[in-house]
C-alpha cells in the first residue's frame, strides 16, 4: 500500500481567491492523480501528474483553473484558482504503485 | 466516460455474504476490473482486481464471467463496518497512462 497525506484536511475560502492542496507520499511513485468528488457525486478525475512532465487534464479541466506541480517522485501541489461556490468540492491525491492505485484521505473545500 | 454500471444501492443482513454486481460489457481484452470502497467521504480503499480469472485476498472474492462482460464482488460474511459506496472500475489507457474512471457505484447498507 501506500501513505499519502494531504493538507489542509478542510479549508473555508472566500470566492475570488486561490487555494494550493499539498500531496505527500512515503515513498517514491511516478504517476499522481487529482481528483475531484462534489457533493454527493462520484469521483472525477483531474489530471495526471507525472514527475518531470507537464500534467495531462481531462476533458473540462484547464490549467488555468487548476495548475498543478510535480516538483519531485513524492510531492505533488492542486491548485484551485479564482474559486467560485460551485468548487466546493473534495479534493483527492491519488498515486499508482505497480498495478494498484491509493488514494489520499481529501481535502473538503468550501467556497462561501 | 465510466464503462461500468452498478445498481445504485443494495441492502444486505449482518453475517450473510454480500453480492455486488456490475456490468462492463464494453471493456477491452486489456483492462482490468478494479473495486475500490467508500467510507463516508473518506479517500476511496482499494479492495481487489483482476482481468479475467477469479481473484480472492483477505477482504473479499472477485467473480469475472468467462466473457468478461460481468463481475460480482464478493464480501463473504459482512459486517456493519462494510456500509459503504463500492465502486467497480475499468482501468483504461488514455493519454499515455492508465486511469482509473469512476461510475456512481453501488451504495451497499449491511443491517443488523
């Protein structure tokens, strides 16, 4: 398995402004994954974030919006920028190991 | 897109096995069935996965049809700690890197 810690845990920001989720593994990976869980929702994945690479968004996601950073093999920052209400959201790190993938504990943003 | 479709919710008694079904009639001879687990708004668990042959461990039995058409996820004597989201997954291949892509999976209550 893997351990994988987030911060903040939970965060109330105002609308308008920026907030940077930190990603922390044990150890080292190469692929990392955001994802995104609103309310009552299933998770949405993101982007793909491999060390040393631009990261990759899916469909509905632009970098404007949430520039993510891979600095290293066990760190990875989320960026949700100029958030509005409807980016209240969880906000889960993901890391692949072998053919298994772990998820993080989230962050639970809510935008006022 | 999710390949996958659940029923949205199951019941079943404390101590009786727990049947999850799900349907991924669309995957490729490649890919790889996955089920992860929800815990009220906690970061998914990992449970098990497999491609085409039965697969067990310690948590729970994984059922692939011949076809690969199908799965059940198989919890063999379910507890209340088991109430949770479970979500069946197709892993796919999309932008050079393998995915994990989210259905609404099924919410499964285990009653005393």
């Amino acid at each position: 398995s893997a351990v994988i810690s987030q911060k903040p845990s939970r965060d109330i920001c105002q609308r308008g402004t920026s907030l940077t989720i930190q990603c922390q593994v044990d150890s080292q990976v190469t692929m990392m994954f955001w994802y995104r869980q609103q309310p009552g929702q299933s998770l949405t994945l993101i982007a793909t974030a491999n060390q040393g690479s631009e990261a990759t968004y899916e469909s509905g996601f632009v970098i404007d919006k949430f520039p993510i950073s891979r600095p290293n093999l066990t760190f990875s920052t989320l960026t949700v920028s100029n958030m509005s209400p409807e980016d209240s959201s969880i906000y889960l790190c993901s890391v692949e190991r072998g053919t298994e993938q772990y998820f993080g504990p989230g962050t639970r943003l809510t935008v006022t | 897109d999710a390949k996958t479709t659940q029923p949205p919710s199951m019941d079943c008694a404390e101590g009786r096995a727990a049947n999850l079904p799900c349907n991924h009639s669309t995957i490729s001879g490649n890919e790889y069935v996955y089920w992860y687990r929800q815990i009220h708004s906690q970061g998914p668990q990992y449970i098990i996965h497999g491609l085409k042959n039965n697969e067990t461990n310690e948590m729970a039995s994984l059922i692939i049809t011949e076809d690969r058409k199908s799965s059940t996820l198989i919890l063999p004597h379910a507890t209340l700690r088991d109430t949770a989201v479970y979500y069946c997954i197709v892993r796919v291949r999309r932008q050079g890197a393998q995915k994990l892509v989210f259905g609404q999976g099924t919410r499964l209550t285990i009653n005393p």
